[in-house]
C-alpha cells in the first residue's frame, strides 16, 4: 500500500460526499423542527415515564465546528425505546483545546448523570466519537461513580489515534503538539474497564483514513480483552452514517440501547 501523501484530503469529508456541504443546514432544520415537540428540560430530552437510563450523545465538527442544537433529531431513536438523552456541548477550539475539551464533557455527563438514574451508554460522532471513547479511558475523566454506571459505547466515525492530525492544515486551529496528541488518543491508552462493550461503527463508504482508524481502535482495545464489534454499515458516508441515530427499530440505536 503506498504512503498517503495529501493527509489533508484524507480529512476532507465533505468534499467527497455528493451535497456535503449541504448537510449542516439539514441537520439544522431536522433538530429545530425535532425540539418543537420532544420534551426538553435542563439540558436533557426525557421520554414518557421514567427513564430506562441515560443515553448521551456528543456532536463532531473536529472540535471547532457545530453544536449540540445541530444534532437534537438524532435524540429520536433512544427517546422512543425509553431514554433519556443528553447531548453535552463545548466550548470550541481555538478558545479551547481537546484536552480540555475532554473534560468539559466529562463535566457535562457527569452533570446529566446527577438527573437521570440508571445506565449510562455513550456515543458520538466523529470528534464526539473520540470524545466519547476518551470517556473510558484509564486516565479517568468520569468521576468514578458515574463511569461504574457506563455499560455501553457506540462511537461512530471517530477519530482514535490524533498523530495524524498534526500533518492537517486544521491543526492551526487545533493547535495540538505531539504530547497531547498522544495523550488524547484512545487507541494509544488503556481502557479503564474491560466490562463495557465496545461497537464502533463507521460508515462503509468513508475516506479509507476513517476506515483505518475504526479498525485500529477496534483491534487495539480487543487486544486489551473488551467486548468489541466493528461495523462498517453499507452504503453510507461520514454525514448519514449518523442518521439512524433518529429511528427508534435502526441497527446503530438497538447498537447503543438494545437489550438494556
């Protein structure tokens, strides 16, 4: 296989996706219309009844990009199996760096966590996916009582070993050095529990370089003796990959809360 030599296209999701830059309007317009009829209080959308659990979800964007209120519709699919769910937002880079960026979702898990009794399942995309997974990590940004409640992960389109990401031209955003890059990749750190299951999903049709890094993070941590699957779903890209999120009978929701 020959050396990648334009690291920046490898990144370059939209520009490979017919209508790519379409879709953060869409994802806009489905999460407005989503909030004029879901029940949303302190930061959480809540189900009718009490709730099975907390299901959390953190928004992409490369850490400098979007919002939680891009992504409300995708709260649709656990939300109709029982869930409560919260998407914690984050202040973004520049202004702040992934490593902070860490811990102020840790913060705001921890925060949901404190409302809603019961398990705690994980997931994100592409950036959320890696901050979801950092999540689990042995370096602990959970307080502990909340990361004994996380019994599932379900990153989606992350991004797992950040090395790659000091050769992008978005690094002058991001301002990673090497020793952060390191230290905020979860395929280079040990998980803090080998109990909780691990599916981490990607889009079939993705640049090769997200497929790369899903099955890295794949292979890494089931060498480290954690429950894992790896799916590559079938005809879909980095923008729709996320979509299912919003159907209640979809293979990537029954992924994240099926069975619990």
């Amino acid at each position: 296989m020959e050396a990648i030599t334009d690291w920046d296209d490898e990144y370059r999701n939209s520009e490979h996706i017919a209508g790519g830059a379409e879709f953060p309007a869409r994802w806009e317009r489905d999460a407005a219309a989503f909030r004029q009829t879901a029940t949303g209080r302190e930061g959480i959308f809540w189900p009718e009844g009490t709730p099975r659990g907390l299901a959390v979800f953190v928004h992409g964007g490369y850490w400098m990009r979007f919002s939680p209120a891009h992504f409300s519709h995708l709260a649709a699919g656990p939300l109709a199996r029982g869930w409560a769910v919260a998407m914690p937002g984050y202040t973004l880079a520049p202004e702040q760096r992934i490593s902070a960026i860490t811990r102020q979702v840790a913060e705001g898990i921890a925060a949901a966590a404190a409302k809603v009794e019961g398990p705690v399942v994980l997931s994100g995309h592409s950036a959320g996916g890696h901050l979801a997974t950092r999540m689990l990590c042995a370096d602990e940004p959970l307080p502990q009582a909340v990361a004994a409640r996380v019994v599932r992960c379900v990153p989606v389109s992350g991004v797992f070993d950040l090395r790659p990401l000091l050769r992008l031209e978005l690094n002058a955003v991001l301002h990673l050095d090497l020793a952060e890059a390191r230290a905020e990749s979860p395929a280079l750190l040990e998980a803090a529990r080998t109990d909780v299951p691990l599916t981490v999903w990607v889009g079939a049709d993705e640049r090769p370089e997200f497929l790369r890094q899903s099955a890295l993070m794949a292979n890494v941590w089931r060498g480290q003796g954690l429950a894992i699957r790896h799916r590559e779903e079938p005809q879909r890209h980095h923008f729709d990959v996320i979509e299912d999120l919003a159907d209640a009978d979809s293979g990537l929701t029954e992924a994240l809360v099926g069975g619990l």
